[in-house]
C-alpha cells in the first residue's frame, strides 16, 4: 500500500490506484455486496463498488477532509459525497462560498466542478455503518498522505468533516510535513482552528450528516462561517 501511493506521480495516478485497492477484506466484501444488492430507488443503476479518489482540482488551496463514501452516494456513483444526503448540504454550501459551480451533485458526469477546493476522505471504501475500524484507517492513510503531498505546495487550510477525520490529519503532520504532531492533540469541536508553522491550517466542521443536519445541530450558517473562514485563511476569494 505504501509503495503503490508513493509511486503516484500525479493525482490521476494516484486515483487511478486508489480505485484499484483491495487491502481491507471487510470493506471490500461490503462494498462490493451493496454494489450487488443495492437499494431499491436504484435498482436499476450500476453501482462503482470500488474505493472512491479524491475531487478537485490539483492546485486546491482549500482541502475538506471526510471519514469515508456512503453505501449508496460515492459507492454508488464513484465520486465522493455525490448522490446522497450529505453531499447535497456539502455542495450547496460549497455553491454558496463561490468554491463549486453548481449547488447539486447527483452524478459522476454532472458537470460539477470545484475552485481552489479539493475532497478527499480518510477512508476510500464505503464502510459497514459508516463506522471504519482504526486499523482501517490506517490501512488507508498513505493514500491520504500521498494526496495531501501531491497538492502540498498550493494547499493552505483543511477542514476537516467530524472527529474521525480531525484525528486523521494529526498523522498527515509527520508523514508529509516532517512535523511532530502537537501534544496533547487539539479537541475536535465545531469551528475548533489549529495552526502549525509550515503545514496547512486545520478548521474542526461538524459533519455534513443527516444525523446533523436534520437535527439543526449543524446548520446552513454554521457552514458558511466555516467555509468563509477557510477561504480566508487560504487567501481565497
């Protein structure tokens, strides 16, 4: 695994490789068995069934870390937060920023694009009730850290989608930055902000789920002021 991502020179290599990983036997046998079973309102689409690359440009300025595709949303339509709830909330809110073209995001080819802003998750399959295990993680970080290296030299702040993906980035510090992480770690919290001397920025973001959304613990404003800070702390207009 860690060979494979280093040998990526570039990020449609390193997508290219990413879609191609089997090195976690529980993921795999659950995304490929809801790729085959599916869900009933899609019963009639062709499921990707692989692990999920990373969206945006290359010379991103902004990253937006999250803990992995949903069953039936980047599992479903190969790009990650497209086709489900959370990435509708995501997605108008990146619109709203002036960080994505269009508001919606249902499908692989619909016309999406993203500015200065780049997605990526802390683990590329879709896990068995949105729960990875922590050796999973691990499994799948140097696919996380050759991401961020590749994007290193433009990439100035990360927010990062709940405390899984909070913890996540702590390990980015060391392997790509050649910085020790800080201890004890920052708590995760909603607008939590970290700075370090030569890495990006690190903003907490309660994750865009339905489990938030709905419940109005995370709401449109809360979004926006995360997004509006992002942008200014990576110098984004």
């Amino acid at each position: 695994m860690v060979a494979r991502a280093a040998r990526a020179t570039d990020l449609a290599d390193l997508d290219g490789a990413v879609s191609n990983c089997f090195a976690c036997p529980r993921l795999v046998a659950w995304r490929e068995d809801v790729a085959r079973v599916k869900r009933a309102a899609f019963r009639d689409q062709d499921y990707w069934g692989r692990p999920v690359p990373g969206f945006g440009p290359p010379d991103a300025r902004i990253g937006i870390l999250g803990l992995a595709p949903a069953a039936h949303g980047g599992n479903r339509t190969g790009r990650i937060f497209t086709g489900d709830r959370s990435g509708d909330v995501l997605f108008a809110a990146l619109h709203r920023a002036g960080l994505a073209n269009q508001a919606t995001s249902v499908s692989a080819d619909d016309g999406l694009a993203l500015r200065h802003t780049r997605i990526f998750a802390a683990v590329r399959c879709a896990p068995p009730d949105n729960k990875p295990t922590p050796e999973e993680r691990d499994t799948c970080a140097p696919w996380l850290h050759r991401e961020v290296g590749l994007i290193r030299p433009t990439l100035r702040v990360v927010v990062a989608l709940g405390a899984f993906a909070w913890a996540a980035w702590w390990p980015v510090l060391r392997h790509v930055y050649g910085q020790r992480p800080p201890t004890p770690r920052p708590a995760f919290g909603h607008g939590a902000h970290w700075s370090g001397t030569s890495a990006p920025a690190l903003l907490g973001c309660y994750h865009v789920s339905q489990q938030n959304t709905f419940t109005g613990r995370l709401t449109p404003a809360m979004l926006d002021d995360v997004f509006a800070r992002a942008k200014d702390l990576a110098g984004v207009d």
